[in-house]
C-alpha cells in the first residue's frame, strides 16, 4: 500500500467526498489523494479520491477503510454504512455545528456505497485499465477472502 499525493488544495469544481458521499462545494478545501495497494496476483490498483478534512480526520481515526498510514487512508472508508449513531464519532462535542448537521444528515443513512473508479497500469505495456466498483469489492480483490 501506498500513498503516492497526500495534498491539501482548494476545489475549483463541485466534488463528490469518497467518505461521506456529499458534496465538496466549489472553493472548499479538501483533500486529494492518489495511492495504490496491491491485489492478490501482486498488481497495483490505483485509486483517486477527494474527501473533506474533517471526514478524512473521522475515517483516519475510526480506522475505516484500506491501508491506513500516517499520512491519511489510503483508500478511505465510506461513513454512512460505517456509522450507526453521530456519538460513535470521535470527539463529536469539539466538531462545529456546520460539520455536525452534515454527519447528521449522512450517518446512519441507507446510501449506498458509490462506485468509485480504480485503474491497473501494467509497467511492460504502459497501458492503463480503468474499472469502476465500491470499496467493498475492492477490499475483497486486494485483500482476499
């Protein structure tokens, strides 16, 4: 596993978060992320996702997701189906009241998991493949049965 772009930026376009599913409004700050792990047969699967500080913090904390490093997920956990009560989250009473009403909208929701897009790159060909799938299945492809 590995985080290859951990960065901080600020949007220029409306973005969907890869952990709780709402929007990235335009201007907003969030993170971008590119990083790899390997699959069972040892090829790498790319992934790039943009998550909200704050989800990114809450995932990172509650271990979510695949690949966990200091530097932040490396393919980050999905929140509604991960989190059945807002108390569950750590340090809820120091979240502000904005991000509270946005988890509280999000938590415990029937959203599906979204189907996010992966890429393989095979180094002999160059060629890039791209697939699109939930984290879970993913999770079942690189980190077996």
């Amino acid at each position: 596993m590995a985080v290859h772009a951990l960065r901080k930026q600020t949007t220029r376009k409306r973005r969907v978060c890869a952990s709780c599913g709402t929007y990235i409004e335009k201007g907003s700050v969030y993170w971008s992320r590119n990083s790899s792990m390997g699959d069972r047969e040892g090829r790498r699967v790319y992934g790039f996702f943009s998550t909200h500080p704050e989800c990114e913090e809450v995932v990172h904390k509650m271990g979510i997701g695949l690949g966990k490093t200091k530097k932040g997920m490396s393919f980050p956990g999905w929140l509604p189906s991960s989190v059945q009560d807002v108390s569950e989250i750590p340090h809820w009473d120091t979240i502000e009241d904005s991000i509270q009403r946005r988890f509280k909208r999000v938590v415990g929701t029937k959203k599906k998991e979204p189907h996010l897009e992966y890429r393989y790159y095979d180094p002999e060909t160059k060629q890039r493949s791209a697939f699109r799938a939930t984290l879970s299945t993913v999770e079942d492809l690189v980190v077996g049965p």
